[in-house]
C-alpha cells in the first residue's frame, strides 16, 4: 500500500531522515518508536507532504506522493493527525468535524452518516458539538482529532504521539478504538513515545535512532526484546508513567 524507497529529508541543511526504506500493508499497523529527535515525525510529515524529500520517493499503490502537495495527498485518503492535535481552539466540535470532511466534501459517503460513525465512536463529541474545541479536556480534543480524520475517510492513518499528555485510562479507551478501526479495515502509521502500549497495538514495530532504522521485527519480538524493553520501557525512554493496565487492556480489546 504505502512504500518508501531511500527516503532522504531535513530541514534546510540539516538532514533528518538518511535512506529510509519501509512498506506499509493494507491493513497493518506499524509503529514507530524510538527517542526524542529520532526523526519520527520527520518521516510522518515527509508522507504527508509537510516535509519534501532530498532524495528517494514515497509510493501509494504506485503512485509517487512526494511530487505532490499537501491537499493532493488528502485526496487520496492519507491522513495525519499531527502531534499535538492542532485543532481550531475558537471553532466548536461540530465545525471542526465538517472542515475534517472538506477533502471529500462531494464524494464517497455523504457527511451526515461519517458524522453519525464518529459519534457512535465517541458520543462524548455529540455531547459537546457546540462547544468550543478549545475548551475540551485533553482526552475529548484527542478524540475529535481522530475524529476530524476520520470525517476525510481515510485509507492509511498517520498518528503522532496520540497518547501525549493524556491519563493511563484515556490512553486506553483511545487505542482500544483504533485497534476496533483497525479492525475494520483502517491501515496506521503510528509514532508513539510509549513503546509499550504502541507495540501492543501494532503488528509490527521499527526502532529508530538518527534518521535511521536500526531493528524491525513483528510487535510481538520486540515487546519481548531485552534490548527494547531496558531502553525504552524504563527510565531512559518512553513514558515515565505505569501504563501496563492500558496496554493489558489493548491486548485483551486485540
């Protein structure tokens, strides 16, 4: 679905991504984890269009993607929620939601049944559709930026540090419903910081360390790596809370 062939990109000068090669199935969630400035979102950015190549080429069933603007991408159902969330804090829920829908506006499913799906995944949004996206809790503003993605219909999800700043329980609810989009039918590139629940999720996990990666292998062997779990399960990586009742129940929603 999704291949990136001698990936180069930076910014200016500086390079951040050196010879990336990956290939992203329909229907798979890979995950990438590694360290602060490893170049994850990098690469996320460099899928979607936000980042230009120095060299290489990034393909979706085919199609180069890196000769393409930012919109064109859109358009072909691949879409990222970006770190941090970056909604419209003055516009209400159920504005942000249609400008999610905006790439499709005329085609695919009509709006008001993606609108229907996403609020049957997080009535909380339904709740609050008047109010300001700004006044959310970190869990409810996480939900509407899946949520505002999903109004484009995507095919291949890019996600950014979804679980930055929220409670171990929000964490939970949040991948459980990726891992049910997964199921049907969604394919994830997914960058996280928390290894642990990352891994649990995805099928298949890549380290990465200074532009490069350094270890692939199913999520199952590397939650199980001795080398994975001393550096980013502890101290020296990843989150610094207990998230093992969010992972464990990941795990049982799997």
């Amino acid at each position: 679905m999704l291949e990136l062939q001698g990936v180069h990109a930076g910014y200016g000068k500086i390079e951040v991504l050196r010879g990336l090669d990956l290939t992203v199935a329909e229907g798979e969630i890979i995950t990438i984890i590694g360290a602060n400035g490893a170049g994850k979102s990098t690469l996320l950015k460099a899928v979607s269009g936000l980042v230009r190549l120095s060299a290489g080429r990034i393909l979706l069933d085919g199609e180069r993607l890196d000769t393409l603007g930012v919109e064109q991408v859109v358009s072909r159902r691949l879409v990222q929620i970006p770190e941090g969330r970056q909604l419209f804090g003055p516009l209400t829920v159920a504005e942000n939601l249609a400008l999610g829908s905006y790439s499709r506006r005329r085609q695919g499913t009509p709006v008001a049944e993606r609108l229907k799906k996403v609020f049957a995944l997080f009535p909380r949004l339904e709740e609050r559709q008047t109010q300001q996206a700004g006044t959310l809790s970190g869990g409810e503003q996480q939900m509407l930026a899946i949520g505002r993605a999903l109004m484009a219909e995507p095919r291949l999800l890019l996600l950014d540090e979804p679980s930055m700043g929220l409670a171990p329980i929000i964490v939970r609810d949040i991948f459980a419903t990726l891992r049910r989009l997964n199921q049907e039918g969604l394919t994830m590139l997914l960058v996280e910081q928390d290894a642990r629940i990352a891994l649990t999720l995805a099928h298949r996990g890549l380290v990465m360390e200074r532009g490069r990666f350094v270890l692939a292998d199913s999520a199952e062997a590397l939650l199980e790596n001795p080398e994975v779990r001393a550096i980013y399960f502890g101290r020296r990586g990843g989150s610094k809370r207990d998230e093992r009742p969010a992972a464990e129940t990941a795990r049982e929603k799997a």
